[in-house]
C-alpha cells in the first residue's frame, strides 16, 4: 500500500469515527403529527422517511434520525428539544 493510500485510508477512518447519530426517543406526550412535522422541519426529512422513523421510535422505543459530525447535530438536537422531544446525540 503506497503512502497516499495509507494516508486517504486513515482520513476516512478519522471522518467515520467522529461521525455521532441523533437519536429521538419514545415518549408519552407527543403526538405522531408533531414528531413527523418537526422531522421534516429539523431536519429535513421527507414526509416518507419521517413517518418510517416516527414509527420506529414508536414501537423500538428510539431511532436514529440523523447522522453526522457534532456540530451540524447540535442545532437540530436542540430545536427537537425545545418542541418538546426527547432527543440526544450519541
């Protein structure tokens, strides 16, 4: 393996592991409607995938619904929260 191939291994390696999942949990307050709207809204799902990932939080009790780095997770685990979800980055 040559040095650049070792170097271009190891820079996805390092993007990979800083990668963090958002993940919603179930809870008895919200309503499907408003988890599905502030999906799409928050963070930009379509109406489909939205629905599947209410669903799941639904009857597994969480879901991840986004990935990526801290940052770009940060905001959008905040405004879940302040509509009144449960949510956190792991």
């Amino acid at each position: 393996m040559s040095q650049v191939e070792t170097a271009f291994d190891e820079l996805v390696i390092d993007q990979v592991v800083d990668q963090k999942n958002l993940v919603v949990f179930n809870d008895e307050v919200n309503t499907f409607d408003h988890v599905i709207e502030s999906l799409i809204k928050v963070c930009k799902h379509d109406p489909i995938q939205a629905e599947q990932c209410t669903w799941l939080v639904h009857y597994k009790g969480k879901c991840q619904v986004k990935r990526g780095d801290y940052e770009l997770l940060e905001g959008m685990c905040t405004a879940l929260l302040n509509r009144g979800i449960t949510a956190e980055i792991q």
